[in-house]
C-alpha cells in the first residue's frame, strides 16, 4: 500500500467511526426520550409527547371492517345528521386539482380524490399536496378503462395504482371508485377481493356529462339532492374542468347553509358503522311489557 493509499484508508475508518457513534448517541438518546415519555406521563414531559408526532390519519385511508369489500351509494344516516363527502376524481391534474385544493382550503373542507395511477406518476407532487392538506386518496384504477378485463388485467390496474399512491404519498387507501362507475367489468369484483370499498356515489354535479351543465346546473344538482350521507361525485380531471371549479364554491356554501359538515370517505363510513351499531344496540329484543317484538 502506497503512503496516499493508506492515508485513504485512513480516512475512510475515521469516517465510519464517526458516523457509527453518532448513530449509537442518537439512538440511546431517543431511547431515553422514549423511556420518559412512558414512565413520567407529567406536564413537564408535554414537550416530548409532542415531539412524538402522530402518524397523519389521512395516510391510512382504513374502512371499518363492517365495510371491507362492499359497494356504497351512501351512507344511511338520521335527517339530523348532516354530514357529506365530497369526492373528486380523475386526478391529479395539475391545473384543476390545484385550483379545487385552495378552495377546499378556504373553505375548510376536507375531500377524497380518486386518483387514476398514470396521472399520479405524471403529476406526482400534486398528489403529495393533496395529502399534505389532509385530504383522503382512493385508487380510481391505471388507465381509467371501461372495458372489461380478465383478473390479471383488473389486477394490474389496481394493485399498480395503488402501489403508485403508496410510494409517492405513504398512503395506504381501501377506497376504491371503478371507472364510469362500471360495476361488471371485473375491476369491482378484484376490488371488493382485496378488501377495498367499493365507493359509488349518491349526487352528481353532472360535469363529466357529454353536454356538461353550466355553472348553475351543476350547483343546482348537487344541492337537489344532498341528504345526510351522500356522496358527491365531481371531476379534477379527464377533461377540462374550469366549471366544476366555478361551481365549487358555491355548492359548499349552499351545503353549509343547509347545515351540511364535510367528511371524507373513511368518516363517512365509520360514521355509518358507528350509526348501525347504536342502532342495533338500540333495539331491544324484549319490550319491557314483557313481549317480543
Ligand atoms: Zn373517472
């Protein structure tokens, strides 16, 4: 070995020392953080609780497992209960997805975006915003094909979509739409297999339709027919989009001035699950008097 050689060799052992030790001081240090945490649950350890951060809810889009593998309209819920879910899909779009964000923003609702795999990978900040603004993901298939498809296709249309979301967002989502809302294509029943729900959608705003309503029409169709548990079908993408953006604004503050509180997919369902377990509970199997009902 050459003196330059061994001066290399050198240097590269006291780098690796470094680093070896750091790692060890950083790990024992938030070993002893962590002990402190558990074991001295005081005010005065507030400040490494918070420290702590909890993981984002909106990155496990988790379903209750009442709901694993079924297909949803709507949730069936009290006429007091005026809670909707705005869903928007065909994202993400650089353009429309964006302008639907900063609504939502100002508004402070919270939505669930169908995303289609190939524009997730074309458009993958966008989707990453979305996450970061604490709004829901649902797989909405690769190609957004209507067609009907033998179980590997389905299978690769949806297993890749949701791989995509996974590794661009950290989310891990059950919700999952079909394309054009086709239900018999194969891409549902691989869906329901694998334990996602099957989220169609109760009120349209119609501006996916072949002659899109104006800004107006849309509003309208969409407060018509809001009720406790709907979910709202709208499109951030596949098309030019500029009046479902228009129309945004007012159909949330027509639903709030109906009384409406905005929740994504999984709130609704786990809305929903809470609702049929209260009501179960609540049925009495004998009446007090004595007789069955
Ligand atoms: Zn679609």
């Amino acid at each position: 070995m050459t003196d330059h050689r061994i001066g290399q060799f050198l240097q590269v052992i006291t780098i690796v020392v470094i680093a070896t030790s750091g790692l060890a001081l950083g790990i024992l240090k938030s070993g002893l953080d962590y002990t402190k945490i558990i074991k001295q649950p005081t005010p005065k350890n507030a400040k490494f609780q918070n420290a702590v951060p909890a993981p984002a809810k909106n990155l496990i889009v988790e379903v209750p497992q009442t709901w694993q593998g079924q297909t949803i309209y709507h949730a069936q819920l009290k006429p007091n209960q005026k809670v909707i879910a705005l869903t928007f899909d065909d994202g993400p779009n650089p353009k429309h997805t964006v302008q639907i964000l900063d609504i939502l923003k100002k508004n402070h609702v919270k939505a669930t975006f169908f995303v289609v795999g190939a524009m997730m990978q074309t458009y993958p900040q966008i989707a990453k915003q979305v996450v970061a603004e604490g709004h829901e993901l649902g797989n909405h298939t690769w190609n957004h094909s209507y067609r009907r498809m033998d179980r590997p296709t389905a299978a690769s249309e949806i297993d890749r979509t949701g791989d995509i979301i996974y590794q661009n967002t950290g989310v891990k989502t059950a919700l999952f739409r079909p394309p054009g809302g086709y239900l018999n294509n194969g891409l549902a029943d691989y869906a329901k297999n694998q334990k996602y729900v099957v989220m169609m959608w109760s009120s349209l705003c119609g501006d996916a339709d072949r002659h899109t309503p104006q800004v107006a029409g849309m509003v309208n169709n969409v407060l018509r027919t809001a009720k406790p548990g709907a979910i709202v079908l709208l499109h951030d993408g596949g098309g030019n989009r500029s009046r479902t953006v228009k129309a945004l604004p007012q159909i949330i503050a027509g639903l709030k001035a109906k009384g409406y509180k905005f929740v994504t997919g999984s709130e609704l369902l786990e809305i929903q699950a809470k609702e049929q377990a209260t009501t179960i509970k609540a049925v009495p199997a004998v009446k007090k008097d004595g007789k069955s009902q």
